[in-house]
C-alpha cells in the first residue's frame, strides 16, 4: 500500500484490494500498484475464459489449443510488465536468475515432449488414409488392405511414448519452486514475486492437463493449492475444479483414450471393422458407407486439430526460448559475466540430468 501522506493514493470503492495480497509492510506507489492490477485482472479474466461452458468440451483440442494460446498471451504479459517495471536482470538475485534459467530449460524439455506425442498421433493418420483409399468409392473395395490399416491405428492409437512419462517429475520440480526463493528485494521486485506465481500456476495447470490427456493417466493430474488472498484464486480454484473433475471421470469411465478427436475416431474405426472383416451383404450398403464417410470426417477433423495445436504448443516453445535467450543476452552486458556463464551452465547441466 502507498503511505499515508502519498496525496496521488489510489481510491478503491471497496477497499484496497492489495491490503491481504501483498505481504505485511509492503509499500508500493500508485504506479506499481496499477501494474500489478492490471496484470492480476488479465490474468483472471483468462481463467474465467478457459472455464467450458460444456463439459464435453474438456479435452477436445480446440480447448487445449486455446488453454496454450492463453498461457502463451500470459507469458507475454510477464514479459511486459519487466518492461514495465524498469527492473532489468541485472538487478535481479542471482537466486532468481538461476531459478528461472532451471525452470525454462524444463519448460522446453515439457514442450518437445509434447510436440513428440502430437507428431506421433499425427502419423497414425496414415493409417487412416490408407484405409480410407482401399475403401474409396472409385476404386474396388480392398477389405484386406483396409482390415490391416484399421488394426495398425488401433495398435498405434494405444501405444505409450516414454518421453511423456518425463513430463511429471518435470512438473513435481516446478511446483517446488512455484516461490521464487525469499531474498530481500526492492517494491518492484515484490511486484515481480507475486506476478511470476501466477504465471506459473497457469503454466503447472495447463502442462499438467496436456500430460494427463497425451499420456493417458490421470494418476498424476496436479490440483495446486493456491492462497485465497491472491486476486485470481477463486477464479482458478473453480477452473481446476471443473477441468479435473471432468478428467478424472472420463479416466473413470474406462476410456482407452480421452481426446475428443481421437475418441471420435477410434468410434467411426469400431463401427467399420466388422464390416470391413466379415464382407457387407447388399442390405448393410448404405451403412457402410455411412461409416466410411463418418471416418472421413473425423480423420481429418483429427488431423486439422493435432496441426493447430501443435502450431501453438511450438508458440509457447519459442516464447520460453525468446525469454531464456533475452535474459542470456542481457547478462552479457553485465559485468562478472565469465563468472554467471559458468553458473548457468552448471544449472543447464544439473537439468539436463
């Protein structure tokens, strides 16, 4: 809060709402205070948004592409609002440097993970065409061929990548320093403390449900426990609520796979194989080119959304190397550089390990 004699003091209509969020004899100017407002207020209007309106939306990919564009735009503001506050890097705790250096480089390791399991699920539409051309209607139906492909998406649309299994104990070390380590720092370092938390509670809750879904365990979804004093919390709380809860019953319900996509694929294959297996007699004609057309539709519905969501996985993976490389950059022009490259390079280590 501003002191008392501060005459530009901000007036609230319902008091100031930074008296329970920031820390006991904080003391931030007016211009500090509508920086960290302005940031908090973005952000929970972005939890609200990320809330379906349907629970049928979970785990489809247009939602996950937009849950990524949003930690995207976050991440951006973050990014702003160090503009914003006039404190450059090298006024920063060597604390800090290394934390965020740590976490960036497990950010990038999540995201190639990511990238890997979308890359992976996109070949599987090979299978598909293929099917797809032996069961065309200008060509003579090839059953055989169609009967191979359909068992080769199957198998493929079941198969666990090991990369993602990575993805959890990387997401367990960031919640271990969702904080950044307590150091004596200035107002606008304050001002830092709280935004980053927030950012990293939406990047440990968006993460969390893309590794649950590509993975397809919900053992380890995250519920973070976040304080009720911070603006956004309630917003979050019933976010998470509501994505987790839906989550975890579509696991419940012995689904072999939760994405939406995927799901109405794996459909469309059921309904055909035993067409495609036992031959189809002239009364079933008309269905099995239903079923042919209904695999059309969802394979590429399939394949259009693994793009765009990749697209966006590949934005926040380019945002998170942008930061690494400025903050890189910015500590070059500092002194005592030779000495920060070698810490920095043992931190890349100690992750890479």
């Amino acid at each position: 809060m501003s002191r008392p004699q501060d005459p530009h003091r901000p007036s609230f209509p319902f008091g100031n709402p930074f008296k329970m969020l920031l820390p006991k004899g904080s003391n931030l100017s007016p211009r500090l205070l509508a920086l960290l407002n302005t940031f908090e207020e973005t952000l929970t209007l972005r939890l609200t948004k990320l809330k379906p309106k349907d629970k049928e939306d979970v785990l489809s990919l247009s939602w996950m592409k937009f849950a990524m564009e949003l930690l995207c735009e976050t991440h951006a503001d973050i990014k702003a609002l160090i503009t914003a506050l006039e404190l450059p890097v090298c006024d920063w705790d060597d604390k800090w440097i290394d934390v965020y250096l740590d976490n960036s480089v497990k950010l990038l390791d999540i995201c190639i993970a990511f990238t890997s399991e979308l890359s992976r699920l996109n070949q599987g539409h090979l299978f598909l065409q293929c099917a797809l051309r032996n069961l065309g209607p200008n060509t003579q139906k090839q059953f055989v061929g169609a009967r191979s492909s359909l068992d080769g998406w199957r198998q493929h649309s079941i198969s666990k990548n090991p990369r993602l299994e990575k993805c959890f104990t990387i997401l367990d070390n960031l919640i271990d320093t969702l904080n950044l380590p307590k150091i004596k720092t200035s107002a606008k370092g304050k001002v830092l403390m709280q935004a980053m938390y927030g950012v990293k509670v939406q990047t440990v809750f968006v993460c969390s449900i893309f590794a649950a879904a590509l993975s397809g365990s919900a053992k380890k979804l995250i519920d973070l426990q976040v304080p009720e004093t911070r603006m956004w919390a309630q917003d979050f709380t019933d976010l998470q609520a509501f994505v987790n809860g839906e989550i975890r019953n579509i696991f419940s319900s012995g689904r072999v796979t939760v994405l939406k996509e995927v799901e109405a694929v794996d459909a469309s294959v059921k309904a055909l194989y035993p067409m495609v297996q036992d031959g189809i007699s002239a009364i079933e004609g008309a269905a099995f080119e239903n079923n042919v057309s209904d695999l059309e539709r969802n394979a590429e519905k399939l394949s259009q959304g693994l793009d765009v969501l990749t697209k966006a996985v590949d934005s926040f993976f380019q945002i998170v190397l942008n930061g690494r490389d400025a903050l890189l950059c910015n500590l070059r022009g500092g002194n005592n550089f030779s000495d920060r490259m070698q810490q920095i390079n043992n931190v890349h280590e100690r992750a890479v390990r």
